[in-house]
C-alpha cells in the first residue's frame, strides 16, 4: 500500500504483532535470511520496519498455502 505521495508504508515490530505476527525476533531474521518473510528496511539510526504491502502480500501467501495444504483430516 502507498501513501498519497507514492511512497510504500512501513510497519513497525508492534504492526506486526498487531496483524498476527507474533514471532522472536530471532525468528523473523531466520526468515528473512532464507527468504521466508519479507527483508526489514532500515528507515534511519537503529530503527527496523517492513514494508507494509509485503507483510500483506506474504500473509495472503499463507492463506493460500492453508487452503492447498491438508494437515490431518480427523
């Protein structure tokens, strides 16, 4: 998602949690290092965040992944 002046937004690590993220962070840079969640951009000093049309792209990826992938069938 862009905002009105073209530019992506980002989400922070609460973002995150907020959309149902709830992962370490440890976990998250596994991720990221094997291409399984989307890299973090660094908006200045210390500061992480994602891109927020990836985080939704990536969570779209997930429920597609559910709806083609049978676990059990009790």
């Amino acid at each position: 998602m862009m905002d009105e002046l073209n530019t992506p937004r980002l989400v922070s690590r609460d973002d995150l949690e907020r959309l149902g993220i709830r992962v370490s962070n440890t976990t998250l840079l596994r991720w990221e290092l094997r291409g399984r969640f989307p890299r973090r951009v660094r908006p200045g000093g210390t500061t992480v965040a994602w891109i927020l049309s990836e985080i939704e792209d990536w969570l779209a990826e997930r429920a597609a992944e559910r709806a083609r992938t049978y676990y059990a069938d009790y």
